[in-house]
C-alpha cells in the first residue's frame, strides 16, 4: 500500500509492442484471411462465403503482429474517389489494447495518401463509439449487413 494515498499499487503490465505492416506476401495475406475468419466467421456468425470477397483483390491490407503472432487486420477499398475502411478485426486476446487503433491509423494514413475525397466505413453499431473516438461521425439509418446491425460513418478529417 501506499503510505500517501492509502491504496493498494499493483504492478501495471507493460502492453506487448504491435507493428502493423502493409501486407507485402501470400503468407501475410493469409494470416490476415485467418483473423478475419476467426473473428467474423467463427465469432460473429458471418457467413464464410460473404466474409472473402471480390474487393480482397484489389485492396490495401494491413496485418498487426505482436511478435511472431498475428493479432489483427484492415483494408482499404478505392471506390469512385473514396476510401472504404473496412474488415477491421483484431483477435479476442489483443482488444481493448490499441491495436485496433494503430490499425484504423494506417488504414486512415493510406486513404489520405491516396487523396481521397471521403474516406468512410461501415460500423458494427456495438463498437461505434470506438470510430466517434477517431473522429468518424454516423451519417444515415442502421442497416444490417451479414446479419449484424451496421451504421455508415464518414471520417471527419483533422
């Protein structure tokens, strides 16, 4: 105990050091279909053959590792002009950590060097407040997509 405040200090654990990286190889696309099936698929109920899709060919993906381990993934989708963020999952053990932010960080840094004129996303209502926190604002009606309930939100800039 401390003898100032009267309170129990218990020692805080050091977070482990994420790396994202932008994928490069085959094996680093693979990690990446991995997590998001673990997460979407297994986790969520999301059907596996709506989980992989056409866009996974022409997006810019992002894996997170701590260490050897794979811990989370996001892309990026051009269309039109605009950036879609998307497929945003980070495995169970390493939430609530910052990895998800470091994540959306990259993934925001390459829509802005792409120039996009709008740079958007589509929410699972329960982790919104997460987006609002990086300054994504919701913009139309909650919708449901693979059968769980979604909200458009557009990045707000700096």
């Amino acid at each position: 105990m401390s003898q100032r405040s009267g309170q129990l200090k218990l020692p805080t654990k050091k977070l482990p050091r994420v790396a994202v990286k932008r994928v490069s190889t085959e094996k680093e696309l693979t990690q990446v279909f991995a997590i998001r099936i673990k997460v979407f698929v297994k986790e969520q109920g999301v059907p596996s053959e709506i989980e992989l899709d056409d866009d996974d060919r022409r997006a810019i993906h992002f894996l997170a590792t701590v260490g050897a381990s794979a811990v989370g993934t996001a892309r990026v989708v051009w269309h039109c002009g605009a950036a879609k963020i998307g497929r945003m999952a980070v495995v169970k053990r390493y939430r609530r950590k910052g990895v998800g932010r470091q994540l959306l960080s990259r993934s925001l840094a390459a829509a802005r060097r792409l120039k996009a004129r709008q740079i958007y996303l589509h929410a699972q209502v329960a982790v919104s407040g997460f987006y609002e926190g990086m300054n994504f604002r919701g913009t139309g009606p909650i919708f449901d997509e693979a059968g769980i309930a979604h909200r458009k939100m557009i990045w707000r800039g700096r």
